[in-house]
C-alpha cells in the first residue's frame, strides 16, 4: 500500500529539523576550526615578523594583555600590536609559538577560546624552551572571518624570561615590555 505526501508529513517535519540540527553542528564545528585556524594565524605570522598580516588577526580595538607579578603589559589596537609583532621578529629572530589543546566555546557572532601555550627559541647551540602557559582570548566574527578581540597571556613562571641564557636572548622584547 502506497501513501500519499500527507501520510509522510510527520517524517518530513522530523526529517526537517535532522538537518536543521545537523546544519547548526556542522556550522558550529567549522567555527571552530576556525577559530583554531586564527591561533595559528597569530603564530605562524609573529614567528615569520609579518607584522601587518599579524595585526590583521586582531579587531582594530583589541587588546592583548600579560599581566603577571614580573610584567603588567596591555597592548591595544592594532598599530600596537604590529609594533609588538615587529618588536619580537627583530629581538628574537627563531622564536617559535605553538599552540595545542583549544577549548572553543562558539555564542553566535562571538567565541571565547582557551588554548595551551609553548614557545620555543631556535640558537645555533640549542633549541631553548622559553614559555609554557595560556592564551584565553575572546574573538569575533567580522566579515565571515573570526577576530581577537582580547587575548589575556598566562605564563607559568615568567620570571626565567629574565634569568640565564633565556634572559640574555629575551633582553630586548623584556626592556620593551618593561618600559
């Protein structure tokens, strides 16, 4: 027995909201990707000192802040945050961000994002780990592409930023942040 369009109402409603559903997660998912997407982003161009692509990952009001009992540092807006960017390319040529382990949490236009934190410095005698901690920043959708508007740096122990080898290779970002 055949039934009509009308017999299969019910399965078309259901079947409707399946892939409203279905089309909510997979946009979720690929806004999380790319948030993860603008992490990287922020690390690949400070460690190749492409200052201004640097500041393009940020709104032009964003914040980056490290506030720790060593530096108290807020960097706002975006001719800031390409100086910094510049800063780090000229004083620490080899330094390298990675990023891992991103909690994305995604409310519409807006995201807020935790990620652990590594840096690395390449030297002719060694490759150093410099930093570990977190990055927790908060970002935005502008023009289909995810912003920083804020990012808030932890650092585990910043005080062997100014000790030893590690010290004497950070000397000229640690002046400027200090200043």
């Amino acid at each position: 027995m055949r039934r009509g369009l009308r017999g299969n109402s019910l399965n078309w409603n259901r079947r409707s909201r399946i892939l409203k559903d279905a089309d909510h997660g997979i946009r979720e998912c690929l806004d999380k990707m790319e948030v993860k997407e603008a992490f990287a982003r922020y690390a690949v161009t400070m460690d190749t000192g492409a200052a201004d692509k640097f500041a393009e990952v940020f709104t032009e009001d964003a914040s980056w802040r490290w506030e720790t009992e060593a530096f108290n540092v807020v960097f706002r807006g975006r001719e800031e945050l390409r100086d910094m960017a510049a800063l780090v390319a000229r004083s620490c040529p080899g330094a390298q961000h990675m990023t891992g382990n991103h909690i994305v949490v995604i409310q519409g236009g807006k995201a807020h994002a935790v990620c652990e934190l590594m840096v690395s410095i390449s030297r002719p005698e060694a490759i150093y780990p410099v930093m570990q901690g977190f990055y927790d920043a908060d970002l935005v959708k502008v023009g289909g592409k995810w912003l920083f508007s804020e990012i808030r740096v932890r650092v585990q122990n910043p005080e062997i930023l100014l000790q030893g080898r590690i010290g004497e290779y950070w000397a000229g970002v640690r002046e400027y942040l200090l200043k």
